[in-house]
C-alpha cells in the first residue's frame, strides 16, 4: 500500500504530522469567535463528532462502520453517540406499521369457480 492508504492514516495532522491538539483546532478554526458570533456559545465541537455520526447512521452506514469511523473500542459506545430525530423515529413507526398491516391482511381468495353442464 502507498503512504496514506493504510486505513488507520489520518486525514489531517497537526503542525508536527501527529494528531490535531485540541488547541491547534480550535486556534485554526477560530472556533471561540464562530459561534459567539452564530450565537452558538453553548455548542461544542465534540457536539459536531454526535452530529457527524448521527448523520453517517441516519444516511443508512452499519453501526459497526461507525465505530471504526469514531475510533470507539465497543458499538454500546458510537450507540451512545448517535441521535434520531423524531421524524426519523415517527417513519420508522410507520415503515413497521404498514409491515403489520401487509402481515395481518386476509389474502385475497381466488374466485370459485363454477362448472356448468
């Protein structure tokens, strides 16, 4: 494999190649400023990691592919992590009911037929 296609290599690296400190991100990203100026002050950027996530899942990615993206050592952990919406709980409702109804539904019996002499 070439260099940058081993599956653990990160996408981006800090000033020295190794993993982004928190600092540095939040220094490069002007972080602070952004969301006071949105009005976002309570927001925090590992509030974005559940945001990410919840949206890999709800897009249909398998649990088990989420916590390799996350780097989490167990599923309960990315479980924790990802969010539903209510809109997306409300349609699976749905999805199960009309399941229900298709399974409990009568089938349709042919029509008799009649023999006549």
């Amino acid at each position: 494999m070439s260099a940058g296609s081993e599956p653990d290599t990160r996408l981006f690296t800090g000033p020295r190649g190794g993993r982004i400190s928190t600092a540095v991100l939040r220094d490069a990203t002007h972080w602070d400023d952004v969301i006071i100026r949105l009005g976002y002050e309570h927001l925090r950027r590992h509030d974005l990691r559940h945001t990410g996530l919840t949206w890999f899942a709800d897009a249909g990615v398998p649990v088990h592919v989420l916590r390799r993206i996350a780097g989490h050592g167990s599923l309960m952990t990315t479980q924790r992590y990802l969010h539903p919406d209510v809109h997306k709980i409300t349609a699976a409702g749905a999805v199960l009911s009309a399941h229900l109804s298709a399974v409990r539904a009568p089938r349709s019996l042919p029509s008799p037929i009649v023999i006549t002499r």
